[in-house]
C-alpha cells in the first residue's frame, strides 16, 4: 500500500530522520492556504491517483505555485495529493534505497544522487548494495563500508546513526519499500530525507492500526465532504460524473456505484437520501438492453412512499429514456429527470 509522501515524512520524523517542512492543500481550503503560502523558490508535488508517478514543478515564486495547484485541481481527476516544499540548499545529494528481494531478503541500496537515471548508475556501477542480514539493522562494517563508497568522510559516525533509523524505520512500519531521492546535506551540516516514497504491507493491518487508519481517512477526505450524492451504474461512469459535479463548482460525496439491475439501484437511493451532509441528489443512468422506462416506474413508487426525500437530479441515457422522463415528470417538484447530461448538470 503506497503512502503519501506527508505521511511518509511524518514515519521517519518518529525515528528522528530530519524531513522538509511543507505545505499540504486540499481542495476545500486552498484558497486560504495558497494566500499564506511565503517562499523564494518551491517544488509542488502533485499526483493524481495511487500508483501513478508524481509529477515534480520547480517554482521560482509563488504565483507559478499557485497556477499549477489550481490546473491540478481543473483537471478531470481530482488529485491524491498536491504538496508544496520550499526548496532547500544542498552541499551533497545521496540516494538511498529500501527493498524487500523475493531470495535475499532486504536489501540496502545507495549511491551519490548526480542526476543520472537508476539504469545508467548499475550500467556504471555506481549502486552500492548492503543486505540487512539482521532484522532491523545492518552491522557497524557494513554502514563504514557504506559510507567510504559514498565518499562520505566527515562526520561518520552521525550519518551512520541517521542511516540506521531510516533502516528501523523500514522495519517497525512493515514497509516493502522505501526510497529517499535525494538524502541530502543542507549547508549547516544536517541530513534530511527530500522526496520520500514509501510502501507497507497490506498484510500487516493487525500491527499497523495507525497507518492504515489515516490511509483510510484520507480516501474519506478525497471523496467525502460533498453536499451533491452522486450514484451511477459502473465505476467509470461513477468517476466521470463525480468529475462533472466538480466541474460545475460543486463538490460531491462518496460516489455510489449499483449494478444495472432495479434493486440496486433503488436500494442506493434510500442510502443516500439517508446520508447526513448530502442536500440534493444526482443519479446518472445509461442502460443498454435493460429499459430505463422500468426503473422509472420502481424510483416512482419509491418517491410516492416517502413522505419526504431530498431533491433528486436523474440523468437517463439509453433504451427508453424519453418515456422514463416522462413518467417522473410531474411526479414531483423536488425531482427533476433528463436525458441531457449538460441540463442535469446544470440543475445541481
């Protein structure tokens, strides 16, 4: 399970490793943050979704900053994360990486940060590997020979320390991988860990209750929130439809995907006419061989046996869908049924 790079910082803060300060912005209070934002020079952060690359913008004031955090939060997926990190000087750049191997176990990989991909420094022979034959830590030879590859010469026995709390914390987290890209020396003499990616193992829930909870908070904050229930029937249509609420200027909540079968459907109705926060209500249908005129009549007797529900926004494409408007046309006046998406819209 990756972890977002805030999250990560904060696991390395708890065994001393030094990390950048940052600025995190959601969407629901960017404005306010983006007008505190204070720096010279800047690195946003912004990645889109879970597993995808993040992508990295060197900033040189903070109008660039503020134009690229509002493109990202434009686009049709809302992004994961958008993290803004004021550059620090650096006297040296490391990298240092960690990693669960299928035969050798865990594996300690580093080598002088020059701006040259992965691939080129094997091809050069500049990774330098150390297996972590203990659980949780690497022997003293071990981190001397380290750091006498890196050129590091001054100050060993602080660094060595630092590269055994980041070696615990890969440990202690239950993490299959962890890279710090770059391990830097700012100009003071500290060490600090830049751009952080790590990793933990889905199977380790029952001894990692902490992480997984913010994991599962985060998803909750990235689609919840929202005042406009969102329903449609698949995930791809779910996504869109969220992504047109936004659009719009309005924020929805957790969307809800249904089968295209009339239980479901109505079924996801109540649940979110029953969910606290959600004012008014859009469902989004498109059927192929299944006649929308058919679940129009089971959202009508649904909406007949309420004595009062939230106002309902129905979007119908597919076989039928005209007559399926029309049955629900003077039903009520809370409830309003298209088959134009933009008038659906439009009616949020």
């Amino acid at each position: 399970m990756y972890l977002p790079e805030h999250q990560a910082y904060a696991l390395l803060r708890r065994f001393g490793v030094l990390t950048p300060a940052y600025h995190l912005i959601k969407q629901f209070d960017k404005e306010a943050l983006l007008a505190d934002l204070s720096f010279e020079r800047a690195f946003v952060k912004v990645r889109l979704c879970e597993g995808e690359e993040r992508e990295v913008h060197e900033v040189a004031s903070k109008e660039e900053a503020v134009a690229i955090v509002e493109q990202a939060f434009a686009m049709n997926t809302s992004p994961e994360e958008v993290l803004i990190v004021p550059a620090i000087s650096l006297e040296s750049r490391y990298y240092l990486a960690l990693s669960i191997l299928k035969k050798r176990g865990i594996e300690l990989v580093a080598s002088l940060d020059d701006g040259l991909p992965l691939s080129e420094r094997e091809k050069e022979h500049l990774l330098f590997r150390e297996e972590v034959f203990e659980r949780g830590r690497l022997h003293p030879f071990q981190i001397r020979r380290l750091l006498s590859r890196l050129g590091i010469t001054k100050d060993r026995e602080r660094i060595g320390k630092i590269i055994e709390k980041i070696v615990a914390a890969f440990f202690y987290f239950d993490s299959t991988f962890l890279e710090i890209a770059p391990f830097g020396c700012t100009e003071d003499g500290n060490f600090v860990a830049l751009n952080v990616q790590m990793e933990v193992d889905e199977n380790a829930r029952f001894r990692q209750k902490d992480i997984f909870r913010l994991v599962r908070k985060r998803v909750e904050e990235m689609v919840l929130g929202g005042n406009i229930g969102c329903m449609a029937n698949g995930k791809g249509l779910s996504a869109a439809t969220c992504d047109l609420i936004r659009r719009s200027g309005k924020v929805p909540s957790s969307p809800l995907t249904v089968e295209r079968n009339i239980e479901s459907i109505v079924q996801g109705l109540k649940k979110l006419d029953q969910e606290a926060g959600v004012e008014k209500i859009f469902i989004n249908l498109f059927t192929g061989l299944f006649n929308c005129e058919t679940i129009a009549k089971a959202l009508k007797k649904w909406v007949k046996s309420k004595k009062a529900h939230k106002p309902i926004v129905i979007r119908f494409e597919g076989t039928g869908a005209t007559k399926a408007c029309a049955l629900l046309k003077n039903l009520s006046k809370d409830i309003m049924a298209t088959t134009s998406l933009k008038e659906a819209v439009m009616e949020l």
